[in-house]
C-alpha cells in the first residue's frame, strides 16, 4: 500500500517554545528530498532526532522517554563493522514497531510514498545506508 505524499509525520519538524515551556514536535507532510541524496535524505528524515551527526542528540530527542539511537556507533557495536544489511532491513520495515519503538516513524512507506517507483525506493535505502556509514565514529 502506498502512503500518499499527504502523509503526517510525528517527527517531521520541531517547534521549539521557550525554555520554561516543553519542548513539542509538529507534525507536517513529508518532504520529498533526491533519491541520490543519503545526506539531504538523512538531515530531511532522521536529524530531527538522530541529530546532523547522527549521534541522538537532535531538536526532538528531548522528547522522548529513550532517547533515539547514537547513529555513529553502529559499527563499533558491531565488532567494528558497519552493519549495512542491518541498517538497510530496519529502513525497510514496513510493520510497526518492529524496529523500535513506536516513536520511530516505519521507513518503508513513507521513503516509498517519496519515491516514484520501488527501485527509487531501494535506490532511497542505498543511498542512506552509505551515508550513515560515513558517520561512523573511528
């Protein structure tokens, strides 16, 4: 089933109030970012709460009871190796919650609903999982 550009994230953008008033996550429609991308689609996606580095600590974070997973450390948690399938499968999931928590948007649709056939979805997924291999903590 494909989602419509329409669709509402929960992490899309961030509207940050005053210090002594909380911290609150708008929802707005998905941006369409180039396939051939994995930065822009990284800082358009995943930074609100990964943070630009990747290392957990963006604007949304503060929001969350777990904070989002330090991105730069999945190689290292990984014997020193980046886990690239694993990464790929877990942008893949098309089911809720299967890959976390139910905070962390389900990547599949959504990355499909930006894409204009299932090879720019893959070609979406690619391009990502490099990109967030070049963050990778050394």
């Amino acid at each position: 089933m494909r989602i419509s550009m329409s669709l509402v994230l929960f992490l899309g953008s961030l509207v940050l109030l005053a210090q002594d008033k909380p911290t609150t996550v708008e929802k707005v429609p998905i941006t369409p970012t180039a396939a051939s991308s994995g930065k822009d689609m990284f800082t358009h996606y995943c930074a609100s709460c990964h943070g630009l580095s990747g290392k957990g600590d963006g604007p949304a974070a503060a929001t969350f009871k777990k904070a989002p997973a330090d991105l730069t450390l999945l190689a290292r948690n990984n014997g020193g190796k980046y886990p690239a399938s694993h990464v790929a499968a877990t942008l893949s999931i098309e089911e809720c919650c299967v890959h976390g928590s139910k905070v962390m948007p389900v990547w599949g649709p959504i990355l499909s609903s930006a894409s204009r056939s299932p090879g720019e979805t893959q070609q979406r997924i690619a391009n990502l999982v490099k990109y967030i291999e070049t963050l990778q903590a050394h």
